[in-house]
C-alpha cells in the first residue's frame, strides 16, 4: 500500500505553524521533501494511491491548516528557509523607502521604472512564496473583492470642527476669550494651513495601520480602511527605529486631511473630458466619495494624499505640546505639511495669514484658510470645548471666491419650518473649483437691499463651507446692462398653495401649513441626515419619492417602511433596499438626543437637544415639563421653553412621539445626576491640575450640585488652582477668595 499525504482545512493549529512547498518529488513513505528546505511535521490523510489518481506531482504547496482525519499518519513537510524571507524583507524595505521619497518627501531617488521593477520584483518572489505575504507588504495596498457596504465605528474620542472666524476683529475676540478663560496672556499659538479635504482618523496597533475611520457625525465614523491603504503617504508599518526615535508608542492613533492635489485633479477631468464623461465639481467632494468606493481599486487610481495634525494615545493628546506634535509624526515618516509656524502673538498669526493669502494659489492642494491652535496641551485642556468645537483652536476663513454671472431667475424654497427662502437660478459659473447653479439671496429684506432684479448680472461669493450667496448687484457697466423684471414676493407657499404669514418682528415668510409637502421632504431630510439619525442612503431623490408617493408621511413612517415599499420606488434595486431598511433598524439604537433633535423643535439644535436628554433622561418627562422646569436646563431661555412647550402642546406631535416609542426608537437615556452637597457654591479652575483634565474636574464639581465659571468675581466661592496659575489666581487674591489645590478640591466634593 502506497501512502501519500493530503491536506483538508479547518481551524490552524498554532502547534504545526504554515508553510508551503517548493514541487520536488513524493515518495511512498509519506515525506514531502522540498529544495534548500528544513522539516516541519504535520497531520496528513492517508489513502490508496490506486484509489484516486490525485495528481499529487502537480501539487505547489499545501494550506497552512490541517484536519486530523483517520487513519493517519504524521509526514515531514517542506518548508522554505530563512534566506528567502530575509531577501523578500530587505527588499520591502527598500520599496518603503522610496515611497517615502516619492509620497512624503517629494524627493525621489529612483525613476518610476526602476520603482516598477523593484514592485515587479517583489511581486514574483511573494508569488513564489505566498506564505510570506504579510499584509503590510507595499504589494498588498489594493486587494480583495468589492465590498457590500461600510461598518460603522466609534471614534475614540469626539472628531469635533472648528468655530470660523472671517476677519481680523474676529480673530482678537477669540484671542481675548482664550486670555480671559486661561487667566494668561504669555500664550503661544500654532500656525497651519487648513487644507480643503476630508478628515481622517488612522489606528495603528503594534506599528502597523489596522484601521481608518472617516469623520462621520463626529462620534461614529465609517470603517474604510481598504480605500486607505491605497493612500502612498499613509505608512502601512511603521519603521520601528523611526517611531522609538520620535517618541511615538507602538499603539496610537493619528488623525488629519485626506485630500486631492489639484494638479491629480485637473489630470482625471481632463481625461474624462476626452472620454465624453461628465467631470467633477471640486477636490474636496471627489475625495468624500473616492475615500467612500466598495472597490480599493478604484481609489487606488485616484492618487490621494494624506496630512496628519494629531497625535493621540487612547483617545487624549499624547505630547505635552502640538508643536512637539508634528515634529513626532514628521521623524516617524508621515507626510506632516511643513508650512507651518510657531508664533507668540497675534501680530504674528495675522502675518502667518497674509503672507499665506498671497500664496494660496502657488499650492499644490485647496486651502481655504489657516487654522490657528493653543500649543501647550495643558492650556488646551484648560479651555476645553464648546458642545460642538474646542475653544483652543480656531479657523480664519480666506475671503470667498467670487464671480460674475446672470441670474435668471428667482424660486422659493421652503424649509422644514416652513420658513421661504428666495433662491437665485444663475447662468452657470466656476467660483473655487466648483460650477455654482444657484445661490441664496437669504429672505425679502435682502432682496430689496441689493436691488435685484430678474436677468441682473451679480456677482456670486462661494466660501469654503458657505452656501453660494448673490454678493452684489454690477451696476453703470454697460457689457453688464441690468434687468428690468422686478421679483415678486409669493403670497402663497409655492408648493400647498397656502397663505404665507410673516410674524411680528421677523424678516422671514413662513408657509404655517402643517402637512405641506415641502416641509415633509425637509423634515424627513433632516431627520435622517447623519449628525441626527443617520440613515444613510436616505437622501433627495429618495424621500422625494417616499413622499410624492405618500409611503412617508411623517418621520415614523420611516420605520414602518418594508422592502416591498422600497423595490417599488425608480432605480432601486434588492440589495440597495436590503441595505437602506438595515441603515432604518440601526438608526433605532441611537441615543435619546439623537431623537430630540430629529423632532425638528423650533429653536432646539443638537447641543441643546443633548442638555435636554441629560437633564430629563427620558421623552416622557421632558413632553411633561412646563417652561420653568425647562428653563432650569443648562443654556434653555424663555423662548426655546416656549417652543418646546407649544411643540408638545399639539396632539399630532404627542402622537408622533408615540408612535416612535412603539416603533422601538431610544426614548430614555441617563439622566445625568446632580447631588445637592454643593448647592450654591460656584468654582474658577485655573492652572494645570496634576490628577485631572480641566473636563473631568468641572464634572466632578458639577455632579455635586456646584457650579464651573470662566471668571473671578466677588461671588466666587473657591479658586482651584494647579501647576503655571494665571491672572485669575491673582484675581482671587485680590478679591479675597478662597484658594484650594486639587487635593482640597477632591476633599470638599467628596469629604
């Protein structure tokens, strides 16, 4: 009987390792032997060799699992020796060197053909070698078969935006802000270019990139880490001398602007163009849905690029300065934009701006500002957030880019409030990269300020994240003569045919039609946009149809909604309904704020919706809650608590509620519970505290019924200094207040 070894997957047993064989020859006595290799022993199957002529000369290798089937008998298996490796290595490691020459520093020492071979090279010996394939090999950027959809993930912590300011006034009021809640002048500020892209968040786990998440809603983002590896200047391992040197740990995250330069840009529009295909507007959205394709391959095409601005370990900061910062992820190899600068003074931000203003246009990539940030992490700390961006950082806006085009005609969209705005139906015109159709003229009142007239030539401002607006009127230029037909203000909604009423004291005209359709399609809209439910695929075209057809007639009947409905719906196939009703079922897991703010109160956005769930902790009792219990709400005033109020006031809304509740929709989330021993009393932090963030020490107060100010006063009861006190700590000397460190802190709240 001739015994032969064959293999049959399943779980890998860590005992046997992996291996795979070079053809050589089989022998009866069940040993494989291959060339220049060394023994490794596994559990084959034994069979008749004139049972099954297997062809077993053929074979090239065996899979790196192995079942134990009987009879069996255990064989000696060939496998590759470590010269091999060390060659593959040596030659990967070449390869990442010359893509960091060519992708981050733009200094390449190779030509592109002598690159392809080295790739070529490397390709044929892990082809010989496949066991040797490791997934931060630069030959594994693209792979793998399109994907169905994208997996939701949680951020470490809040991707938060920045405040704008616009001008130079604007700028030295965020300076006062940042001296004033500091209690210090002697505060230095670094100066960055904002890039016009995408943000991006990277997860690098033992060196190696393991994970990028998109931005999202800022909490949870999307998992594209397949589209990511294709990025040239995102490291997919990272050189371990590289990061030791730079002060990195093996596990970190790195967050920053994934973008398009505008050369790559204007290449691929170019060559669509001679293709007969449309082109695409801008930079910046192309990235968005570049980074956002099932297939790599595709994105690998599209030669993005990536630069890093934050450093975090387990969710904070990791160096004690942002400068300190970006000089790490520079040492460690990543692509970190080196026009920035250090500055000590306002003086010296407002030069960094103009000078880089004037130069704008000399950059390979969109900017559309410069971003301006506290540099010591501790000062940062102690400034801490607003509910939607960090009061340590701040973005001054480039003026927006203008041009001159006609304008047709006026239409009027309505709001899910009801509110009409007037827009502009403009000649087509290219402003900053992109074709601007329309453009807001805001209400009436500005229509009449400006004089506009239908077949006026305007002049049309775009900034970077500005809706286009009719900036002026070109008036006395004869190649622009003016028009003659002046607008008409609807006396009804253009869409029920209701009549529009304008409240006492408002510039605004408001359809007060409860079921018009256009502020259905708005609600839905809203409803359904990331920053509050989060359904994805949920756009116009679809709810246009939802509620043409009357399949939604208000936000429950989103979850009422089954693949039937949906496969009867234009352009719209199987799997695209299969994916919106599980994006529907998700959605129903999100928090008791989320819902709030979908609800579309007047007045109720989505920091204040996140006070209301706090201090409420269920639907229920906020419906209950008259308006001076609501005015007890951090940052809710007479008007807001009287929105709230005549928003439940109404049955039909009551009903909603209900049905949302039945529907399964988080209603209740955990309220956030206040003691009473510190009642009355109010607190100033100040310095760098040792045990605490600025944030973690304000919840402790807070939770103990104290209150956290931004400044010393007379009615200040306690001043808790830490390590670099400021001006309020001199404040509260002269004033006489108490002055505590943290170790008295922690005694008074919980003592």
């Amino acid at each position: 009987m001739a015994v032969f070894g064959v293999a049959a997957p399943i779980a890998r047993n860590p005992v046997f390792g992996s291996g795979t064989i070079k053809r050589r020859r089989i022998e009866t006595h069940g040993f494989w032997i291959g060339e220049d290799a060394v023994e490794s022993v596994y559990i084959v199957r034994e069979k008749l060799a004139q049972d099954q002529a297997w062809g077993l000369e053929d074979l090239h290798g065996c899979p790196s699992v192995f079942a134990i089937q009987s009879p069996t008998i255990i064989c000696a298996m060939a496998f590759p020796n470590k010269d091999g490796d060390k060659k593959i290595e040596s030659l990967r490691e070449k390869i990442r060197h010359h893509e960091y020459l060519y992708y981050v520093v733009d200094n390449p020492e190779i030509s592109d053909s002598e690159f392809d071979k080295l790739m070529q090279q490397l390709k044929d010996l892990e082809a010989e070698h496949p066991e040797l394939i490791t997934a931060d090999s630069p030959t594994q950027r693209v792979g793998g078969k399109p994907r169905e959809g994208f997996v939701k993930v949680p951020h470490s912590s809040p991707m938060l935006s920045l405040d704008n300011t616009y001008n130079e006034e604007e700028l030295r009021d965020w300076e006062r802000r940042v001296h004033e809640l500091s209690g210090r002048t002697d505060v230095d500020y670094v100066c960055e270019l904002k890039l016009d892209g995408m943000s991006l968040a990277l997860i690098y786990e033992d060196g190696k990139l393991v994970r990028g998440v998109t931005r999202g809603d800022g909490s949870v983002g999307e998992d594209v880490t397949l589209n990511v590896r294709t990025v040239r200047s995102i490291p997919l391992s990272m050189d371990r001398a590289k990061f030791k040197n730079a002060g990195i740990p093996a596990d970190f995250e790195v967050r920053g602007e994934l973008l398009m330069p505008t050369g790559a840009f204007k290449r691929l529009n170019e060559e669509r163009e001679r293709q007969g295909l449309a082109t695409f507007a801008n930079p910046r959205n192309f990235t968005a849905g570049t980074v956002r394709q099932l297939d790599s391959s595709i994105t690998a095409q599209r030669r993005l690029d990536f630069f890093p601005y934050i450093l975090l370990v387990r969710g904070r900061t990791y160096f004690e300065r942002h400068w300190k910062t970006l000089d790490a992820l520079e040492k460690a190899g990543f692509k970190v934009n080196s026009n920035r600068k250090m500055v000590h003074s306002m003086a010296e931000v407002w030069g960094f701006i103009q000078e880089w203003e004037g130069r704008r246009d000399s950059l390979k990539y969109e900017i559309d500002g410069i971003v301006i940030k506290v540099d010591r992490t501790a000062l940062q700390d102690e400034l801490g957030f607003t509910g939607k961006a960090p009061r340590w950082a701040i973005a001054y806006k480039y003026a927006a880019r203008a041009g001159i085009t006609q304008l047709k005609a006026i239409r009027w969209q309505v709001g899910r409030t009801g509110k009409l705005t007037p827009v502009a139906e403009l000649d087509p015109v290219p402003i900053g990269g992109t074709t601007v159709r329309n453009a807001t003229l805001h209400n009436a009142d500005e229509i009449e300020r400006l004089g506009v007239k239908i077949d006026d030539w305007v002049q049309v401002e775009r900034g970077g994240d500005v809706i286009p607006k009719v900036a002026k009127v070109i008036k006395d230029d004869k190649d622009h003569p003016r028009g003659t037909k002046d607008f008409e203000m609807p006396k009804t909604c253009p869409v029920c045919g209701t009549k529009v009423v304008r409240a006492e004291g408002e510039v605004d005209y408001r359809c007060v039609n409860a079921n018009c359709p256009a502020k259905l399609r708005e609600t839905i809209l809203h409803f359904a946009s990331r920053g509050v439910m989060n359904i994805e695929g949920m756009g116009d075209a679809l709810v246009n149809q939802l509620t043409e057809r009357g399949l939604v007639k208000n936000v429950a009947d989103i979850y009422r909604l089954t693949k039937d409905d949906l496969l009867s719906l234009e352009r719209m196939g199987d799997k695209s309904a299969q994916n919106i009703l599980d994006e529907i079922e998700n959605s129903k897991k999100l928090s008791l704020e989320r819902v709030i703010y979908g609800l579309g109160i007047r007045m109720v956005g989505e920091r204040t919706a996140q006070f209301l769930a706090e201090h409420f902790g269920s639907m229920e009792a906020l419906e209950s809650a008259g308006a001076e219990e609501l005015q007890d709400v951090n940052e809710v005033g007479p008007r807001i608590a009287e929105s709230i109020v005549e928003f439940f006031s109404i049955a039909a809304n009551r009903k909603l509620v209900e049905r949302l509740r039945e529907a399964g929709l988080t209603l209740t989330g955990k309220k956030k519970q206040r003691g009473t021993k510190l009642v009355g009393k109010t607190f100033v932090l100040t310095g760098t505290l040792a045990h605490f963030t600025r944030d973690e020490a304000k919840k402790m107060i807070e939770d103990a019924g104290g209150k956290v100010t931004g400044s010393v006063s007379k009615k200040t009861d306690y001043v808790v200094a830490g390590a670099d006190a400021g001006s309020k700590l001199d404040k509260a000397k002269e004033l006489g207040v108490e002055v505590i460190d943290e170790k008295e802190m922690e005694g008074i709240v919980g003592g």
